[in-house]
C-alpha cells in the first residue's frame, strides 16, 4: 500500500479511485509494452473506446473428461463472455486460417503449435472477444503453446485447472453443446436423456494416450501462469465446483498502482475494533483514529469546536453530528491521512452518519463489520476493570491483576455494567442492518476468534482489490 508522495484533494482520490484511473493507466502501459504500437497515442484512444478493461480472459485447462467444458460454458454464460475452444475454432468459425488447420485434420496430422497460436490470436482479436472478453478451454496444452500465446500478446488474467479425470460416464447433448455425466450429472428432461450421445474421443487408448501427454506437458504449463493458476479439485458437487472457479476469476491480482487505505471498523462494543485498528496503524502507518478519543482531544485541547463539543461529554450526552463530522473531517484531510491513509471506528454508527461522511467526501475504500455473540460481548465488557493508580488494564479472566494490592484497587468503568452494555448492544444492532446494506462492498469478520486470525484475514482484504462483479445481465 503505497502512498502517493503528495496528497490529491479529497475529491479527486476519490474519483481517481471510484473509477480506477490508476490501474486503468497501469493496464495501458502494458499493452503498449506488449504490442509496441507505431502510434502509441492513437493506440491508446483506441483501448479506452473498446472499454474493456474488465472483459473476462480466462484459460480453463485440465485432463480429458475432467469438467472443463462444463465449467468452461457456465462460465460463458455467467460472464457473458465467449468459449473458444478446438471444436469451435474448426468447425464454427470461418477464420483465415481454419482452412490450413482442417487441412492437417484431415489427413491426421497433428496441427503445428505455431498454426493453433495464430489461429487463436485471430479469433481473439474479433470485436466480440474484445468487448466481451473470452474463456479459453483446453488449451495452452505444453509450455511452448504458452510461450507463443504470451508472444501474440494473448496473456490470461486467470488459469483455472479442474484435477480429476471422470471418462465412462460423459455424454454431450448434440443440441445444445451441454455435457453430462452418468453419475454426477444426469440432466432431468427426459427429451434431453434420450438425444445424448458419446463423445467420439472417448476410447480407452485415446483417453490413456492424452492422460500422459497431459501430466507430461503441464508442469511446465503451470509454471509459466503460476501467478494466474488456481487448481481446483473437481472431485466435488459440481455447483461447488463452479462456485470456486467463479469466486476466483472474480478475483483482481493486486495492483501496483497507488492505494491509499481508507479503512471503516463497524461492530458492536466489545468487538476488537481498537485492537485491530491498532495493529493495522501499526504495520502500515496509516493513521488510527477513534472516534470517541478524538472528540476528547478536541475538548482537552480547549478548540473553539472542543468548547462546543465539552458539555455534550462531560454530561454523557452524544454529541451532535454536525460537531463531530468538524472535527472528524478536519482530522480525515489532514496532511498524514491524506498522505498514509486512516483507519476509522466509532463512526459512523447508522445511515444518516454514513451519508454525511460521503457527502464531505470521506468515502472509505473497505469496510469491515465485526461480528460477535452477544455472551461473548457480555463476557468481554463486563469482567474488564482498571487500575485508578496505573491506568493499566485488567480482566477478571483473561487478564487478571498479578498482586492481591492491585485487585483490591481495581475499579469497572460505569459503562461495562451488563445493563449499560445491553443497551450499547441494542443501539448498534438496531441500526446495524441498514448500515450493512449502505456499505455493500464490506467484509464480515468473525470477531470470536484469536486476534492475530482475525488480523490476517482482514489485511489479506485490503492488499487485495476488491473483486470485480461483472455478471450477465438478463
């Protein structure tokens, strides 16, 4: 997560990063360095019309008979994409080269690597597969079809491999292209049992002859899109299976282009937001702001605004949201945030909060909503005490006072007895629901685990981008 060496205004981070100009402008300068274009400018007019930037490129490779059609058209279909495979490429399509291919299939030769890459590469260049983007099944079969893919410019964002071989069971449908299984996936409609046929490949030695020439070729296959490859166990339901694969392609490999974190806790109290605030600020140097202590900040550094706010505090009241979004937004575009990036708890804590944050333009980038039971929640508040002389911290289970003299002085805070903790508890999950449905891109921590878990799974979701969720429309 790496800041920019000066800060943008507010407003235009956040539409740089709404409409991802920084990848866009990242994804450019690799297409030029892939196709070294004569008119670099007029190349680039060009890639922003076709606006294809989230168009699907995804290799579905695997041996015979182990689902990569089946995964290969549902994903068509989800994405609304285009399967190019070796039947389409020669029966299907009317290319230049279709010929000189059909050609080698003919007199049973096998069609050279050189003549599949350039057959490839003229398909995927049609307007179709630019806009819409492309599923490739089955093929790169070896390392030197890779190579030549990647030379074409052909180069997939995600490689998905199916690792299990199911042969005597399969039938396709003429019709519609679907393939079944006699055991895993028998359709329903009768109409279709009766018109599915047997794959004319599926010959004990055909299968035997490609079953090693696969587990021969591939190692060197996954070595050049070890960092696009997911293996996925096809020995599974095969909705499973196809929920994995499509959980993956949805996925954007990080970017190198500039982040800034902007990061929202949102949870019930006694939830770990201030812990993994803390350890956040405290690997990535952004700022750890917590509501509640800057308002007292404010007071205790006798501000005009802290004037304001100090009678709402010292009477226990909340303070108006008109006060703590001052404060809070000459906090958030203050020079550090804007430079490293914060992370927020505290606020905001229903829709209306929400909304006033985005209108002063104070968006976060990813929102985490913790989760706990409440006898959990109970257990952690209401056993915490302090030392009135230290300061120090305590709990009657987890952490207790180490001498007789410090338990004996130890004192709860008024706001951890269990009637007070009821009604904090309340008041969040009674606005928790639209909160969750105004930040739709959060992420759900399960907050009743060992924080370091926790912590792991919630810096995994900021150094990834978010997943794309371009999905076909009826």
């Amino acid at each position: 997560m790496d800041a920019p060496a000066r800060p943008w205004p507010p407003p235009l981070g956040v539409y740089a990063e709404e409409r991802e100009l920084f990848r866009l402008l990242q994804n450019m300068l690799e297409e030029l360095l892939i196709h070294k274009p004569d008119d670099p400018i007029q190349y680039m007019i060009d890639h922003l019309k076709q606006n294809n930037d989230d168009a699907p490129r995804i290799c579905v490779l695997g041996p015979p008979a182990s689902g990569k059609t089946t995964v290969a058209m549902w994903l068509c279909k989800r994405l609304d994409a285009i399967r190019i495979s070796r039947e389409t490429l020669l029966f299907k399509e009317i290319l230049a080269l279709t010929k000189e291919a059909k050609a080698y299939k003919e007199r049973k030769q096998k069609i050279p690597n050189a003549l599949w890459a350039n057959l490839i590469q003229e398909r995927l260049s049609n307007v179709d597969c630019i806009k819409q983007g492309w599923i490739l099944e089955g093929f790169p079969e070896n390392q030197e079809q890779a190579w030549m893919l990647q030379s074409s410019g052909i180069i997939p964002r995600h490689v998905d491999t199916v690792l299990i071989e199911r042969n005597s069971g399969k039938r396709l449908d003429p019709f519609t292209e679907e393939v079944y299984h006699t055991t895993f996936d028998w359709p329903s409609d009768l109409l279709v049992q009766q018109r599915l046929v047997e794959p004319e490949d599926l010959s004990e030695q055909e299968i035997s002859k490609k079953l090693m020439e696969y587990h021969r070729n591939f190692p060197g296959v996954f070595q050049i899109y070890q960092k696009v490859l997911k293996s996925i166990n096809a020995d599974q339901p095969s909705m499973d299976v196809l929920s994995q694969v499509l959980t993956y392609v949805q996925t954007r490999h990080r970017s190198a282009a500039p982040f800034t974190p902007r990061i929202l806790f949102c949870g019930p109290p006694g939830s770990g937001k201030s812990l993994q605030a803390a350890l956040i600020a405290q690997k990535y140097d952004v700022v750890n702001i917590c509501c509640g202590q800057l308002l007292k900040e404010a007071v205790a550094d006798k501000t005009k605004l802290g004037e304001l706010v100090k009678p709402y505090i010292d009477s226990g009241y909340p303070v108006p949201d008109n006060l703590v979004m001052k404060i809070l937004a000459a906090r958030l575009n203050a020079l550090d945030c804007m430079t490293n990036g914060w992370v927020l708890y505290g606020f905001p804590r229903d829709v209306k909060q929400g909304e006033e944050l985005q209108k002063s333009h104070i968006i976060p980038n990813r929102v985490f909503f913790f989760n706990l039971p409440y006898d959990s929640i109970m257990e952690r508040l209401s056993q915490r005490r302090i030392d009135p002389v230290t300061g120090e911290r305590y709990h009657t289970t987890f952490r207790p006072a180490p001498t007789p003299e410090i338990q004996a002085r130890l004192r709860q805070n008024p706001r951890d007895k269990e009637e007070n903790i009821e009604k904090r508890v309340e008041t969040y999950y009674r606005n928790a629901k639209e909160l969750e449905d105004f930040y739709e891109d959060a992420f759900y921590v399960n907050a009743d685990q060992d924080p370091y878990v926790i912590f792991e799974f919630i810096e995994s979701c900021i150094i990834k981008p978010l997943p794309c969720k371009k999905v076909k429309r009826s």
